[in-house]
C-alpha cells in the first residue's frame, strides 16, 4: 500500500500528498445559475479535508448552452468567480489540489433547460440537436480557454478537459457522431482539432505551472479504441498535458472491442509511451486493494467516485486500514446527508438503483 501514499508530481510542478484523486461526479446540487452552493463546497471541502491528494469538482460548464444537467456548477460568467474562489481556497485548507473540471453536453444538453436545441459537431436527429457553425465552434474553443483562465484566476491548481462520455468534446471526437465536412472533421486528426486547440490556447493563456488534464472514455458513445490510443499516444508525446484520466468504468474490464483479446483496457493505455505524463484510472475502484492494483497495472494514480461518496476520508481510512472495504449500500439518507451530500444529491444518487435505502 505504500505506493498509494507516495507523493506524485506533475510535469508543471504541482504536487499531489498521495495517489488518490476524488472523481468529477453529477451531484444537481449548485445554484440554477451555475453559482456555489453551500451543499456544493461542503461536500467538495469535506473530501479535501479527509485525505485526498486531489478534489475534482462536478462537470463544470463552460456555456450557458452546454448545461448538461441541472444544478451544474458554473464556469462560463465572472458572476461564478467569487464562489469558485470560495471553493478553490476551501479545497486547499483540506491541503489538496484544487482541480476544476471543464464540460460541455453538446447534444445532451437538455432542450428544456437551455431554452434552444442542444449542439452538436453535426445535425443529430436523435437529440434534437444542430450543428455548430465554424464560427461557433471557434466560439466553443474560446469559451473553454477563457474557462480555464476563470479557474487560474479563482485559485484553482489546474482543470480537467472532459473529453469522455459522450460529451461535446468526445462528440467531435467521435467518427459517427461528427460528420463535418470543414476542417474540424473527418480524419482523426481534424475531429481531434477542437481538442488540440483548446490544449494549446490554455497553455498559452495560463501561467506555466497551471496543471492541465484530460478526461478520456476509450469505449461507448462511439468511440473507436484504437483512435483513443492513438490520440493518447499523440497527447503524450507532445507534453501538453500533465495527466490523462481514463474513465474505463471498471478499472480492470476486457475491451469489448474485438482484437484485444488478452489485455485489459487500464494495460492498454498503461502500455503507451507517456512520457511526463501521468496516467490516471477511474472505474469501480472502491478499495484500498483495487487501488494499489491500478498503480501495480500501471497507473499513477486513481479517481474515486461511489466510494468516496460513502466515506469523505476514503485515504485517511486505506491508510490506518490497507483492508479497508467501504460500507455496503444500500445506506441511509442520514447516512449521506453526515457525509456531506445535500438534499439533491441524496436524490440524484437514489435514483441510482440499491444506492440509497427506500
């Protein structure tokens, strides 16, 4: 166990206490506005407080049109600084990185929510949604660096492009999804323009040592395996990031792809060439033992979700207890609410089936 307590640095020089990084995770508890809430930087504070080397906040949108579910934090107006400097500094009183996650939903922006169609790389009957004009595209690149600029100016260490789960970034980066025929698709190079863009605008705007990361889904949602780890191949060599954060659902799952027989997915992406580049692994990692598996599998470090919702001091408890396994759900609403959730994210996590007692 003693890896997952070793202190790992970034390529830009900021420095996590320890291998344990909490996961962004939807919790619908910020204002409609975007704005702080209170049961937001509780429940983010509570986790820098109980050990973890880096806090994640939610999906945070970088344009009112990319709200992806309500009560999602905010990124996109100055009106969000002061609670983003709240939050940033409450984070670092718990002495762990501050870490904002940057998001656009693209066509899963509900139409109800955001007052017009969703967008979209191209038109998407499905979703209802339109397709970005060039310029707007341009606008969404600007709007993500301008995001990043916000964070650097509240406090935060650094921000994590959210690139996965069939969000607007992973939507250009999808061959089916994204069928433009201007130079943001096509080959994989053009569909990975945006991205690369974005990269290099932050770096550009944001002072050196701005810890800069990227959420990757390597399956799913259209995505084919072999572009991701071609791109994460790519992302590496060049060195503009400091870490690449691969949510795989389960840590340890085959690829569903066929023609990967006999590797799991965390291998694959731990096989590349990365350079200075940290590798992180998300997915069902919900105990001490699964978490130094990852690091033995080859990850630098790991992002915990479900299991740091049932215990805000996950590390402080895998450190006094290798063998610590967390409390089993279903648990209580009491029990959420003593562990920093809020009204709706108590809700939101009901909805998630044997989660929260009935």
């Amino acid at each position: 166990m003693t890896d997952l307590f070793d202190p790992l640095t970034f390529a830009s020089g900021a420095r996590m206490k320890n291998r344990f990084m909490l996961a962004p995770l939807t919790n619908l508890q910020s204002h409609a506005d975007g704005t702080l809430s209170d049961d937001e930087y509780r429940w983010l504070t509570m986790r820098a407080r109980g050990g973890f080397g880096a806090t994640m906040t939610c999906a945070s949108h970088v344009q009112a049109a990319g709200l992806g579910f309500p009560g999602q934090l905010g990124c996109f107006s100055d009106d969000h600084l002061p609670g983003l400097t709240r939050l940033a500094a409450g984070i670092h009183e718990g002495d762990s990185l501050a870490i904002l996650q940057l998001h656009h939903a693209g066509m899963r922006s509900p139409a109800e929510e955001i007052g017009q169609a969703p967008l979209c790389p191209s038109d998407n009957s499905e979703f209802g949604a339109r397709a970005l004009t060039t310029a707007e595209v341009e606008g969404v690149r600007e709007a993500f660096i301008a995001a990043a600029g916000r964070a650097e100016q509240a406090g935060f260490d650094g921000v994590e492009l959210h690139g996965a789960h069939g969000y607007l970034l992973g939507q250009f980066l999808s061959p089916g999804i994204n069928r433009r025929s201007d130079h943001y698709g096509g080959s994989l190079e053009n569909r990975a323009r945006l991205l690369q863009e974005i990269i290099d605008g932050i770096r550009t705007r944001c002072r050196p040592d701005f810890v800069l990361g990227l959420r990757l889904s390597p399956e799913r949602f259209d995505i084919v395996l072999g572009e991701m780890l071609e791109l994460a191949q790519q992302l590496c060599a060049e060195g503009h990031i400091d870490f690449l954060d691969m949510s795989l659902w389960d840590g340890f799952k085959a690829p569903a792809e066929p023609g990967y027989e006999g590797s799991t997915l965390l291998s694959l992406f731990a096989g590349i060439d990365r350079g200075k580049v940290r590798l992180g692994c998300a997915g069902n990692i919900r105990s001490g033992a699964a978490a130094a598996r990852c690091l033995a599998e080859g990850a630098d470090f790991v992002l915990t979700g479900r299991a740091a919702i049932l215990h805000h001091d996950l590390p402080r408890r895998i450190a006094a207890d290798p063998a610590f396994e967390p409390v089993p759900n279903p648990v209580t609403r009491d029990y959420l609410q003593k562990e920093g959730l809020g009204e709706a994210f108590i809700d939101y996590m009901a909805s998630w089936k044997g989660f929260v007692a009935e």
